[in-house]
C-alpha cells in the first residue's frame, strides 16, 4: 500500500529532530518576511514532484558554495532535508500558515 501524502508528511515531521524543524521555521519566516510567499509557494507546488532532483543538484553545486562559504551547514541541511519525500509539503504547510 502506498502512504498518502499526509501520512509521509507527518512520518517525516516526526522523524525531523528539532535543528531540522527550526531550520524550516527559519526559512518560512525568512521568505514570509520578505512577502514572497504566495511566488514560493506557487514555485515549491510546481516543483513538487522535482524535490529529490532539486536536493541532487544541492549536493553537485556543494564544491562551488564551499568556494563562497567556509562552512556551508545550512546548505547541507537544505539538501539532506529536501531528499527526503514530502519535504517540499512539509515547507508548504509552513510557508501557509504564516501567509
């Protein structure tokens, strides 16, 4: 039986440990301040379906950041969050309830 998307979102929730759950907060309170949510959300909802392809391409552009950035954390806890199915959901919901 394939899980529903709520039920993957919710496994994921719980499976989060609290750095990775502020890590989104951060990040859906940083675009919600800058009024950008209803362009991420209409963005994140088209992307959807390409969220373990988007964390690949943060992990093949991970060298270059290196170049820019010493130590690139956040950047890593993006990519490992967003290989993770129902990742992309789990900011949505965020990103929603602060519009």
């Amino acid at each position: 039986m394939i899980p529903t998307e709520d039920a993957q979102v919710r496994s994921l929730e719980a499976s989060l440990d609290d750095e990775d759950r502020k890590f989104l907060d951060d990040l859906a309170d940083g675009i919600a301040s800058r009024r950008l949510t209803p362009a991420a959300v209409f963005f994140l909802e088209s992307s959807k379906p390409l969220g373990w392809l988007g964390s690949q391409l943060l992990l093949f552009l991970r060298p270059l950041v290196q170049l820019v950035w010493h130590d690139p954390i956040r950047w890593d806890r993006a990519q490992r969050i967003l290989e993770k199915r129902g990742a992309i959901e789990l900011l949505l919901r965020r990103l929603e309830a602060r519009y």
